[in-house]
C-alpha cells in the first residue's frame, strides 16, 4: 500500500475505532462485535508499524480505554492501568519473545500465562487491610470511583486478614512465607476484572423474558453497566464477581507469586495460570492451543491468554512503549469474526443452475482458517447489505463452509464506490448464457436449463474420457440414473446400490456390476484429472495440469488466492475469477466435502521425475486405440505439455489418420518429427 493510501486508510480506521471505543467504554454499549473492532485495530498498528511518521498522540494505538464518565469521582491512579499489546499467531508471539531476548539477554527465564477475561477492569486498594477504595480503569490514567458498587460483590474481601509478617502463617511453603516477611502489606493494590458468569447471565435473560423486556446484549455489558449505577441496590441485585488478575502492590519478585499470594488474601483468580520455561516455547503454544479448545467450557467469557515476562523486575525495567509494556502480551483467541476488505464479486454457476455470488476478500483469518471469500447468497442480499467493490466488511463464521458477511463499515467507503449491478456482472461474466429470475423467486437461474439437465451434463462430464474415464457411465445410463432419482448429484454416484441400479431397465447384474466397479477404481484419480472432471469454465485438461502442478493439492488450489491463480502460465483474468467463482461457491464446496468423506479426493500431486517432462506434443488425427482426449490425458499424466499450435518448441506431433494438413506443413517446415500410433502406444509404456 502507497504512503498516501495508508495515511487515508489510517483515518478512516482511527475514526472508526474512537467511535467503538466511546460506546463500548463510556456508555457501555457496543456498535460491532470486539472481534471484529480488534481486527481494525490490529490493522492499525500493522500500518502505523509500517509507517511511523503518520502516527499522532491521538491515535486509539496511544491511549487506553475511554474517559471516566462524570457521575462518579475521578480518582488518579498511583500506578497506570495499561492494556496490551494483542496477539494473533504464534509467529507473533515469537517475535515478541525475541524482542525481548535482545533487549535483556539471558534474564528472561519463565514466561507467566493467564486467561484473558471478558469484563469491566477494576482496581481495589486496601490500606491496613481495609477495602478504601475501588477505581474502573477510565482511561489508564485517571478512574472512576465506583467504591460503593464494588463493596456490594460477594467475592470481593472487605477486609484481609493475613499477616505475612508472622513466623506462624501458614503459607504453602516455608522458604515462600519467609520471603514475604520483607514485603509491607500496609498497603495493598489489586487489579482484576468485574465478570458476569455465564450461566448468571443466561438466568438474567430467562426473567427479562419472563417479564417481555428486552434481553441484555452480552455479560461484559451488563458488568460495566451493573457497577456504572449510582444507585448500588442495583449492582447489588446482579450476579457479578470479581476475578483478581494482578497485584500491584507489594511489588513481589515474580507474576506467579503474586498470584498465590492473591489467593491467600482471599481472592478468586481464573486458577488457568500457568508457569513455563523460556526454554519451553513449544509447550506454551501447546498450551495455548489445548485452552482454545475448551475455554467455552469455562464459566466466564474470555477472548485470549496473557503471557508475561515472570520476573517482575524484568518486566518493570522492559518498561513501556507506547501505552503498552513491553513484557507482555494478550493472545487473541481466533475470532468468529474479523474486519477485511471486499477487492471482487464473482458469480458462480453450480448445479441446478443458479447463480450465486460470492465476495473475493483480502485473505483474513477466522475461527481460526484463513478466509478469502464470503457468501452473498442473492442479488437481494447485495443490495440489503449495500455491499460494493472495495468495502470493508466485518465478516464471521458460525459453523458455514465459507463465512457471511454481517454488515459494512460504510465510514470506511471509499470514494467513487459503485452500486453492484448484478445483471450486468451476469452479462459480463457470462456473455453465452442468458440468466432469468422466476417469478416469486430471489435467485436467477439459466434460461432453458431445468437443474436435472445441468446435473446431467456435469456427470457425463465428470465421467467423460479427458476427466475420471468412467466406463459405463455415458449419456443414457447417466439420465437413467438421474431420472431413477439415484443420482442427484455426483456425490451420489459414490453411494449407488448395485442391486437398485441392477433393477433399472438399462441395466442388468453384470453391468451394474461393472458400473460400480468403475465408479469405485474412479478414486484414485490424479489431481490434473479430479480437476479437469470438476468442470470448472474455462479449466480443460491443460489448465488443470498446470494448477495440479502449481498448487500440488487440491485443497492448496481451493485456498488460491487470484494474484497465485494469476502467476501460473497460460492463466488471465477470465479463467482465475471462474475459478475463484467455483471455489468460493457453498455448494461447490459442500459437493467437495463430501466427495473427501466418501474417499472419491484425489491425492496430493507428488514431485517426482515424469519421463515427458519439459517436452511438448500435439495430436492431430484420428486414433484407432482411443480417442483424442484420452491421449492428451495420457501424455499429460507422463508429464508432458499438451497444444493445439505448432511452434518451434514442440517435441514430435503424434499423427493419426486423416491429420490436419496445415499442422503437417509447419511441422515439416520447422523440421519437427512425427510419431505414428504404434510409436505413441510404445511411448506411454
């Protein structure tokens, strides 16, 4: 991206995100999902990291939060109350971790982890062991005092009753309680997170169903509201827990300690803290994984593990840059959603004849996956979104094959963007084909073409010479079955009975026999052949050898971006959106998946030294062993390049009878040799 592109993009983003920051942090609602505002945000500080010089104080990178609201008492804080630095992969994690490493060698010795809870921050001070006072976050520098609301939370201790300063306490370990002695618990600071559990907040929601009143939008809201109301009966009436994260003061040697120490005061930590070796990457991202999988389970919401330096007098001497330590972290769980820009919409054809489009997106993840396109289902919905070319969209995954997209950030349009005209897109995309919008219905469909006529010419296909060679599976047995109502859709060929179809008219025993046979041995399929029997437009057998070639898997080519469709030879604009059309088509990939299940998926396309490789061939003529296709599939699968041209790179033409003259002379011309068919036979041998 241009300086000048960025510097506009950057304002955009700094606009929209001050914006989600007042509503989530001040007035305690929400206008987009936090997954998806933490995807513009980290968008941000990627381009402000590109380019330093555009980056202001008043950038949501530099500060914390939002302001305290004025119905409550400002109160400083003695200590910052910061946020990190968020997280997306592993490599970023890494990177953090060398850093650090560079910047104190050899002192960094355990990392400490915790999960990352969804709440409002809050900080208690205690002088003497009495609760004094409790503070929101505000806006790190300066919060509200809320001590009223907080008295009222259970779990909360109003007042401590340990003395780490006598021999007798009985702590977990002898050598642990003596280090504290040294330690002055006059004053005490600790910061963690107001939280709703789960199964309160579903409780909550079954009484304001019961009375008919609106349901609350999520626990985090609720939260902050609860403890953000003058009258303290009412934080009193709700649920709400407090979840210690940190102690701040006494400043004790390590993260680790503090929290035993937390624990004994009489706080409830997460109890998901964890301890790990610098030496012990490996384990941590293991970790981090096995939390991922079942964080749901937990009582509270949570987004993401954070991972600190655990010597403290590290952490504190790393400092901090920005408004962010640099001695940790918080990794963000993959989010459902995310925030991405719309570069294309295509339109695919699938079956039944239907057009779908599709939004080609710039590659995000979600849910884990990389995500490059979204559904948009009909032209209705197009227009219901208001979705152009160049949008950024918030995008999420709910169990779909590819994601939908939610809503667009119209802030963030670009001038000059257009209304998408899905007729002309049609027209454009698909000058042979008329398309038409049956009355009553949202989608258009081909004209003329009912979806078991499209259904049949794809199987004939997929079954044909130059794609899976399935024998006995030609144009009449392929409309028996289909009409038989056996087959409807390829899939379902790998699920024939041989008894059932022995009992249609066409068949007997020993050709339906025959016939699942086929079917059967049609599973090993090279990739260039399961590519080619795809039926994708514009991909014929070439095409397909060359992206098996490129790509090596098929679920490699599914992933394709348009640039890497793009840099392999003989490819243009046309055939990559037809092919980007197909695999971001739902049914399409519903039909793959169940083609993987049902063991018909071809396998990863091996690098290995194909006696034709390098070499190229034509076939001109009739053959008397098989027929034109099948021979090109052949040459291709020994690794040689198949053309219709001569040029003066052709290997040798392989000539049957009645050969096209004009092909004979160049050839002759340029002195290329010719293979008859007995020497073509020797050759695939």
């Amino acid at each position: 991206m241009k300086r000048s592109e960025a510097a506009e993009r950057i304002l955009k983003l700094r606009k929209i995100i001050d914006e989600y920051r007042y509503h989530y942090h001040v007035l305690d609602e929400s206008i987009m999902s936090e997954a998806a505002a933490d995807s513009l945000k980290h968008e941000l500080s990627l381009l402000e990291e590109e380019y330093p010089d555009l980056i202001t104080p008043d950038s949501p990178t530099q500060r914390v939060a939002g302001k305290p609201l004025d119905k409550f008492m400002k109160v400083a804080h003695e200590k910052r109350m910061i946020s990190l630095m968020d997280v997306f992969s592993e490599e970023e994690v890494s990177d953090w971790m060398v850093r650090n490493e560079k910047l104190a060698p050899g002192e960094i010795q355990e990392f400490f982890t915790d999960i990352k809870m969804d709440g409002l921050a809050c900080a208690l001070n205690y002088r003497d062991g009495v609760l004094t006072q409790a503070l929101t976050r505000g806006d790190g520098l300066v919060g509200e005092d809320v001590t009223l609301n907080v008295r009222t939370i259970q779990n909360v201790p109003l007042s401590l009753e340990y003395d780490f300063s006598s021999p007798e306490y009985d702590g977990e370990s002898s050598e642990y309680d003596s280090g504290l002695a040294e330690y002055d618990f006059s004053e005490v600071e600790v910061r963690g997170e107001i939280v709703i559990f789960k199964e309160d907040f579903e409780k909550l929601q079954e009484i304001q169903r019961g009375k008919g009143e609106p349901e609350f939008a999520n626990p985090r809201n609720l939260a902050a509201g609860s403890i953000r109301q003058l009258d303290p009966k009412i934080a009193a009436s709700r649920p709400l827990k407090f979840i210690a994260y940190d102690l701040v003061k006494p400043n004790l040697s390590t993260h680790a300690e503090a929290y035993r120490v937390l624990r004994k005061l009489g706080f409830r930590t997460s109890n998901e803290d964890r301890v790990f070796a610098a030496n012990e990457k490996s384990e941590l991202f293991n970790y981090i994984e096995k939390l991922d999988e079942y964080r749901k389970g937990l009582p509270f919401n949570t987004d993401g593990m954070v991972i600190k330096i655990n010597n403290r007098e590290v952490y504190d001497r790393l400092g901090i840059v920005g408004k962010t330590p640099r001695g940790a972290v918080a990794f963000k769980f993959p989010a459902e959603e995310a925030t991405t820009v719309v570069r294309d919409i295509v339109i695919s054809v699938g079956r039944t004849g239907a057009a779908t489009p599709v939004a080609i997106l710039d590659p995000v993840v979600v849910a884990g996956s990389k995500v490059q396109h979204a559904s948009l289902h009909n032209a209705d919905e197009i227009a219901r979104l208001n979705v152009r070319i160049g949008d950024t969209v918030i995008i999420y995954k709910a169990g779909d094959i590819i994601p939908q997209i939610k809503e667009v950030i119209l802030t963030l349009r670009p001038e000059g963007a257009k209304e998408f005209d899905f007729e002309a897109a049609l027209r454009l995309q698909y000058p042979e084909l008329r398309f038409a919008r049956p009355e009553g219905e949202v989608v258009y469909r081909v004209s003329g073409e009912s979806s078991d006529l499209v259904l049949k010419r794809a199987i004939e296909y997929y079954a044909s010479k130059s794609a899976l060679d399935i024998e006995g599976l030609g144009e009449k047995n392929v409309v028996a079955l289909v009409d038989a109502g056996f087959v409807k859709s390829i899939a379902d060929l790998y699920r024939l009975d041989e008894r059932r179809v022995a009992g249609l008219e066409r068949f007997g025993e020993l050709s339906a026999k025959n016939l699942i046979s086929a079917i059967e041995k049609s599973k090993g399929a090279s990739l260039p052949r399961f590519i080619t029997a795809l039926g994708i437009r514009h991909v014929g057998a070439q095409t397909a050898f060359a992206l098996a070639k490129k790509f090596k898997s098929l679920d490699g080519l599914i992933l394709a971006t348009e640039d890497e469709l793009l840099g392999v030879a003989d490819i243009g604009e046309v055939v990559a959106k037809s092919i980007l059309a197909y695999f971001s088509d739902e049914e399409n990939l519903k039909l793959l998946a169940e083609l993987k299940e049902l063991g018909a998926y071809p396998k990863d396309d091996e690098e290995k030294d194909l006696p034709l490789a390098g070499k190229s061939y034509i076939v001109t003529g009739t053959l008397a062993s098989m027929g034109r296709e099948e021979a090109e599939a052949k040459l291709r699968e020994l690794g040689a390049t198949v053309t219709s041209s001569v040029t003066k790179n052709t290997t040798a033409l392989v000539v049957g009878e009645k050969p096209g003259k004009s092909k004979l002379e160049k050839a002759e011309k340029l002195g290329i040799p010719r293979i008859d068919e007995e020497k073509f036979r020797k050759l695939l041998i």
